[in-house]
C-alpha cells in the first residue's frame, strides 16, 4: 500500500484523573457493506462515527486490479494479490469537527478507472468533558532552559509518526496493556493552574508503581525514550499508519526497532513527567488522528 500525506508536529501531555471506573466493553462495532457495479465489495467497520474513532476499510472481494482510496488530504493505493481480506486504517481525530465526510473508492483495471465511489459519512457529535488540574507551574511554563529539548521532543514525535510500517505487523484482536482501573477521560478538556492547555489523547489506567506494561499487539518499536512531558515513553508501530504509546513509565524494557509479539513486556507503570501519581497513559494515533484506544478492542481487521 502506497500513502502520501502531509504532517504536523504534535506534543502529548499527560495526566491522570480519578473518575468513575468503567470496564471495556463487549464489541458493538459495526459494518456497513458497499458493492460495486464491477463486482468489487467493501466493508466499512466502527464503533461510532464521531470524533476519535477509527474507520477499517477492508476489501473484501477484489475484482479489480487496484483501488485507490481517498480520504480528506490522505491517498491510498491496494493492488489486488492473493490475500482476502485487503484493509486499510483511517481515523477521526478527537479535535474533528461533526457533519459530512466523504470517503472516495476509485476502481483501476486495464489501467483505466472502471467506477468511482463515493461513501459519505455523517461525523456526529461528540461532547467531551472538562476537567480543572493543579500541577507544578514547570508543566504550564515550561523553563527557558528546558525549552529547546521540548522542540526536539516535539520534533523527533513528528518524523516517529511520519514514517509507518506498508505491512501489517500485528496480529489478532487488540488487548488491554495492563490491568487496572480504567478511566473514561479520551478527549477530555484539561485547564492546568486555571489555563487551558490540552486536550487528553488517551485514557488512564491506574496502577501500582512497577506494574508490568504488555504491547496491546505486535509491532517495531519505533520511540523507548524519556520525554520531558509523558516521562518514560513507549511507541510501536503496528503497520498501515497505525501506532500505540505508552507514557509516564519507570523503566523501559525494550529498545527503538526492536519486533515485539502481542503481551510482551514494554516497561514498567511509573509517574515520570506530567504526572500527579503512577499510572499508565496509553494512547493511539492512526496517521496524524488521534483516536480513542478502546476502540480498537472492540474492531476486526
């Protein structure tokens, strides 16, 4: 799969809050079925159609010879080959605005178009909370001497997320990467000493200190780093645009490009960074949208 796309830098903060507890649920994803005059079938898969949740788009029958996707600014290519069941990741990001979005579907054989498709969506809305935080004044003004490693962290996350695996290198269903109390804090408004800073990128799971952190699935770590805002930090890239980090932890047990399998240990729960106490932030980027997490427990690729 061939993807073009332009980037921007992101910076992450982290934090934990205390709030109802909530357990993952059952799978309530669902599937929509688009059939084409060339005998080509899609399947899009969701949770929901609103801001932070990812959309599969798998082929599922390929008649034609490729299918050129595109999405927003984003362009995809599949080529039909011997393996059923063809997909790829898009994602709305949490600071996505509601209304009509339109996935386009061009069908290639003879290398000529033979039909376009255009799938549009209605991105509902989605109300998030806010939440008011007291942490030391050094996480809201940042130091000038710290500030010049704040760019390169925000520089070395851009290029980490720029580049993704063509294959698809996970395997299965997600998991959980530890267990613990989980809270429902994704997309929520954070005002740090009174002044609104963040939006929160991931959801919060609270543990002892030392607790051992699992890759939800298989992939290369691209980033095990200690950054000033989420502390000891992990990424994988899992393939096809999509990747999973894991912040504020107290060691570090794997090293950048190193292949994980699904369950293996990534590190250890700390409170490294902006953090108020030991819990894991794990969170998870498809392309430059930032998603919720516990979406991906609940879809099939």
């Amino acid at each position: 799969m061939l993807r073009f796309r332009k980037f921007s830098v992101l910076i992450f903060l982290f934090l934990p809050f205390f709030l109802p507890v909530i357990q993952p649920l059952a799978s309530r994803a669902e599937t929509r079925i688009i059939e084409s005059a060339t005998g080509d079938v899609f399947e899009l898969r969701y949770r929901q159609l609103q801001p932070g949740e990812p959309l599969a788009v798998v082929w599922k029958n390929a008649v034609s010879d490729f299918a050129g996707v595109y999405f927003g600014e984003s362009s995809f290519w599949l080529k039909r080959d011997d393996r059923p069941g063809q997909f790829l990741l898009l994602g709305f990001d949490v600071m996505s605005e509601p209304g009509r979005r339109v996935v386009e579907i061009q069908l290639w054989s003879g290398g000529q178009i033979k039909q376009k498709l255009n799938i549009e969506l209605e991105i509902a809305v989605r109300d998030f909370p806010k939440k008011k935080l007291t942490v030391a004044q050094k996480y809201v003004t940042p130091p000038r001497e710290v500030l010049d490693r704040i760019k390169r962290e925000a520089e070395l996350l851009s290029l980490v997320y720029s580049s993704s695996s063509s294959e698809w290198l996970a395997e299965g269903s997600f998991i959980l990467p530890c267990e613990g109390k989980l809270f429902p804090n994704f997309g929520q408004r954070r005002i740090y000493n009174n002044v609104p800073r963040s939006v929160h990128t991931g959801v919060d799971i609270a543990v002892p200190p030392g607790h051992p952190i699992k890759a939800t699935n298989s992939g290369r770590v691209v980033l095990a780093s200690d950054l000033y805002y989420s502390g000891k930090t992990v990424i994988i890239d899992h393939g096809l645009g999509l990747f999973s980090s894991y912040a504020h932890l107290s060691k570090l047990l794997v090293k950048r490009g190193q292949m994980i399998k699904k369950g293996e240990l990534v590190g250890l729960a700390g409170s490294t960074g902006l953090s108020t106490g030991p819990h894991l932030h794990w969170a998870v980027k498809i392309y430059e949208a930032r998603v919720d997490p516990l979406a991906l427990l609940e879809l099939e690729f």
